[in-house]
C-alpha cells in the first residue's frame, strides 16, 4: 500500500475530531474521503499532509505510512521529498505573483533550472488556459483557473501522491467537470491521488474507492461505483431520494 493511516485519532483540544480511523490508499489509485460538514475529512488530508502533528497535541494516537516509512512526524517540506504533494482547500495561490511565478514557486525543492523549465511547459501544455495568463497576477484569475494553478503548482513537485482538499468548492458546474477530469488525465499519468470533497457524486465518478466519514468516523468504504449505486448513500449525500 502506498499511503497508509492506522487507527489515527485527532483532537483539537477537547474536540476529538477523528477516532480510530484507518484509510489507504494504493499505488495507482484515486481515492475520496466524502462526508457530511465536521465529520473530520479535512483533519484527516491534514494529518497526512503533515499540518497536524502529534508534538502539537493535536494527533492523539495512530500511525501514518508512505511506502512502508513512517511519516507522522515529518514536516511538509519533508513530505514533498517523499513524495506528497497538496492542493490545499481554497487553492492559496499567491495572490500578488504571476501565474509562472507560482509555478516556480512551486519547484523551490528543486533547483535544476532547465528541468524546472521544461515542467512549467508540461503543466501549461496540461492546464492550456493557463498559458495566455502566464504574466497575469495570479489573484486576477476566476476561480476554475486559480484551481487549475494550485493544482499545477502541486504537481511541479512531481508527487506519487496528490492530496486535495475541496478542489471543486467555489466552481462553476463546468470548470468542476474539468478538474474532476484532469484529476482522472493525471491519475492515469501515473499519480495517485487522495481527494476530500462534499460533491460526492463528481467523486464518486472518478473515484477508485471512497470512504465515507461521518462524525469523526468511517461509517462505510467501497468503490465508487458502488457507493454511488447505494441507496443510503445516494439519500444522504446525492441529493436523491427514490
Ligand atoms: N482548528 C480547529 N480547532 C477546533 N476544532 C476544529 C478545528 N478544525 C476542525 N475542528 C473541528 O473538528 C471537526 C472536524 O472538522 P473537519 O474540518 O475535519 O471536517 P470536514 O469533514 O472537513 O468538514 P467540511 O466538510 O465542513 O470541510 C469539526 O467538529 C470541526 O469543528
Ligand atoms: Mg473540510
């Protein structure tokens, strides 16, 4: 297993945001954490990103493995030479630098110029609206393409893994189709992904497997096609009642 979370309990001071919670996730695969507002999918993406930690009080007990090495006390900047990398919830791009210098940013690991290069070209070639904004300030884009930056950026670490948190929150119906595919486009690519996301039927759509968090606890874990075929499932999180 590439990513794997043991028995992980979260606190935030008396709050136990996550209790005895285990997940994983495959190489190859792309894999949703899907789940009501607080049931704990954000703590758990944070866990894993390292922005949570247990010399902060904040994870209580359990255990995080990336290829077989445990990561629970690694920093991020630590994480992205493992080999994880974040599109973090509400994109946080750099607001007053362009769009490439975002990019660059996101390759300040790396210091091999002409490789740099070369995967900026990759990225505006995969996110092509990008490429008439290149010297745009990254805080002028809509919001689909300040995801398709934040996403961009998250790939020039070139990570095993990518994590994202909401990744469709606050976009227009097109641009969360768009994104959804170009999630499917990078999985195939070779990049697993792990994804937190209310839409959980744009979720379940690309989704290999997903697991269901409810207050603090996985209530359920399946592929994605069957989650989006169960009847509990399609009453609470789709919306649709037959
Ligand atoms: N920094 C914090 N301090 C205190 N409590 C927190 C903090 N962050 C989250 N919580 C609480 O932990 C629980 C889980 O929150 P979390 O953000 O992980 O949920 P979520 O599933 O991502 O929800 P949403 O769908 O609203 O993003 C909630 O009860 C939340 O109020
Ligand atoms: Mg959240």
């Amino acid at each position: 297993m590439l990513l794997e979370v043991k028995n992980l309990t979260v606190r935030y001071g008396a709050v136990v945001a996550l209790k005895d919670v285990s997940f994983g996730v495959d190489e190859g695969e792309i894999i949703a954490l899907i789940g009501p507002n607080g049931a704990g999918k954000s703590t758990a993406l944070k866990a894993v990103s390292g922005l949570l930690k247990a010399s902060d009080g904040t994870i209580d007990d359990g255990e995080i493995f990336f290829e077989g090495k445990n990561i629970k006390d690694l920093r991020t900047d630590q994480l992205v030479t493992e080999g994880l990398s974040l599109v973090p919830e509400g994109r946080r791009v750099f607001s007053t630098m362009t769009v490439l210098e975002n990019l660059e940013m996101g390759a300040f690991t790396r210091n091999d110029k002409a490789a740099v290069k070369n995967d900026v070209e990759n990225v505006l070639a995969f996110f092509s609206p990008l490429k008439e904004r290149l010297y745009q300030k990254a805080g002028t884009l809509s919001t689909g393409e300040q995801q398709m930056l934040a996403i961009g950026r998250a790939l020039m670490l070139k990570p095993k893994l990518l994590l994202a948190d909401e990744p469709s929150l606050g976009l227009s119906p097109n641009y969360v189709e768009l994104i959804f595919d170009k999630f499917t486009e990078i999985n195939k690519n070779g990049t697993s992904i792990l994804l937190v996301e209310q839409n959980a039927v744009e979720a379940l759509r690309i989704a290999h497997r997903a697991y269901v968090f409810d207050i603090g606890h996985i209530v359920m874990h399946d592929t994605g096609k069957n989650l989006a075929a169960n009847e509990e499932v399609r009453r609470t999180f789709l919306g649709q009642r037959d």
